[in-house]
C-alpha cells in the first residue's frame, strides 16, 4: 500500500511543480463544515449544500479537493416553534443563524454574520430544512463575512509561511511525510512561501521515493544473497519489478543486481533490459498520469486537519 501511496505522491510533485491542472488554485481555501444533528439530517444536507455553494460562488473553494485549516460553518438557534392551525397541523421554527468564518485547527474567528430564517414543515427536520433553503447567498452580510475571511487568511499566510514550511521539515525530518505534504500542498499562491512549499514538495517526494526504492533494492539483493540460484534470481527479479518513479541511481543500482545475477547464472535473458525497458515507460506513463488525476492523487496521501470549533 505504502508503495501506491508513494505513487501517488509522486504525480502530486509532478503536476504541482512541472505542470498546471485544467483548473487554477484558488487564492485562498475555505471547507465548508458543520457539526451534524443526528435530529436534523435533512437539514444539516441542506445548510452543508449551501456552505459549498458560498464558497464556489465567491472564489473560495478548493479545486484540489483538499480541506482546508480555514473553514465556514453555521450554528442556529431557535427563537420560537409553533404548530400552524393548518389541517393537517405543521412545525412552524424561526431561527437565528450564525455563519462563522475562522481557522478550525486553532479555533481562531476572523468573521460572523447572522441570518434570521423561518421554515414550515411536517417535522422538525424539514422545517430546519425549509428555513435553511431560505439562506441568500447574494446576502450582502455574507459578501463582507467572506471578504473579511479572506483577508484575514491572506494575513495569516504573510506572517506564517514560513513557519509552515519549518513545521513540513520537522514532518519530514521525523518521516512523516503525509502530515509534511499535508501542509505544503495546502499553501496557497497568496503564501510568499508558495514556490518554496511547491520545490519542497519535490525534494521530500524525491527523498521518499529513493529511500523506498532503496528498500526493494536491499531486499532484492538479501534474496538473491540467501538463494543465489535459480529461485533466488526469480525472486530478487519480482521484488524489483515493484519500483516506482526510480531515479537515475536507483535504476543503475537495480540494474546491477540484475546484471549480477544474470552473469552468476551464466544465462543471457532480456530479464535486464525488460527491467530497464519497464522503468523508462513508467517513469514516462507516471507524469502523464499525475497531470490528470493531481487532486485525487493529493487527497489520497495528505493528512487531513482537525477541527477544534468553541465557536458557541
């Protein structure tokens, strides 16, 4: 598994420093995220759909698929609930709805606005959920909340960068790359850091794959060392056909142990050159494949952030 991850990671590097996706970063990222009311499940789908479609329409979602430490949410409270006089009778709820803009990680605010909302409906849960339909993504107080969260992320990212990319060395330094790319690949272009972050992406996805890669070669040569034989040639050949994305050193040194075993058994297959042949067209077909699928490639290996929200 480690092995496909590392894969993955690979394109990520590739597509994020050699190439563009069809779609371009955003300036700044913001999830849109709710605690969920095992009460209100239509309504929490409801109020979630309208978060993503806030963030889309001002600019502000991800098109990496990556979540993002920045988030918006919503939090309501219920001013009044009454049954109508209707036959048959509804749930009649007015609220008072709270959006909230802020970095869910360290439980920072950076901007509010209120909403009052009224929803009619045959139970608790679709009124919640009428009145949450009744949210205007035009509204003039969510246009100033997103600006304001806006400007306090690029803030953020001015003074911070490059306490970012000291925390991703301290990731990698201790090999825990996945939280490493989880920050690098979250920083945005508005970062003064951003092509640092982008180079450094590249370096660390490097350092991984040629210790990885060193690894299958350490275990192809102790088989062929433990067995130099027949079965042994079998095996050390299957255990190197398992690397990825080998660099020009790595691909020489497996190259060798093939050779090695090639002349000890005195038998001249195209075992070496097949080796050698399925590399180069990885190597090749791997870059095409990062270009194409970089967001899921980067969502599958980064970590992911946790929320801490006190918000109300």
């Amino acid at each position: 598994m480690k092995k496909i991850i590392l894969t993955f990671i690979i394109a990520v590097a590739t597509l994020g420093l050699r190439a563009q996706s069809a779609l371009p970063a955003s300036e700044v990222v913001l999830t849109p995220f709710i605690v969920h009311d095992a009460n209100t499940p239509k309504a929490d789908q409801v109020l979630i759909d309208k978060l993503n479609r806030i963030v889309t329409k001002y600019g502000v979602s991800s098109q990496s698929d990556l979540t993002s430490p920045f988030i918006i949410t919503g939090h309501a409270i219920e001013l009044n609930q009454e049954t109508t006089a209707t036959v048959p009778p509804h749930t009649a709820v007015d609220l008072s709805l709270t959006l909230y803009i802020g970095n869910g990680e360290d439980g920072t605010q950076f901007a509010t606005c209120n909403l009052n909302l009224r929803g009619v409906g045959n139970s608790i849960d679709q009124a919640y959920a009428a009145a949450y339909k009744h949210i205007d993504i035009d509204n003039a107080e969510i246009q100033q909340a997103i600006k304001l969260g806006r400007e306090r992320i690029r803030e953020y990212y001015a003074q911070a960068g490059q306490r970012l990319i000291s925390k991703a060395c301290a990731y990698a330094e201790a090999g825990n790359y996945a939280d490493a790319y989880g920050v690098l690949l979250r920083i945005p272009p508005v970062c003064p850091q951003y092509e640092q972050a982008q180079e450094l992406v590249l370096q660390l996805v490097k350092q991984e794959s040629d210790a990885n890669n060193g690894d299958i070669i350490a275990r192809a040569r102790a088989a062929w060392s433990a067995s130099p034989n027949e079965g042994g040639g079998a095996q050390a050949r299957n255990i190197l056909a398992g690397m990825t994305n080998a660099s020009p050193k790595m691909r020489t040194q497996a190259e060798a142990l093939m050779k090695e075993i090639s002349t000890r058994l005195q038998k001249a297959d195209d075992a070496e050159q097949k080796l050698r042949a399925t590399h180069e067209a990885n190597a090749h077909a791997e870059r095409l494949a990062a270009i194409k699928a970089a967001t899921q490639i980067a969502r599958a290996q980064a970590s992911q952030p946790v929320y801490h929200i006190s918000w109300w």
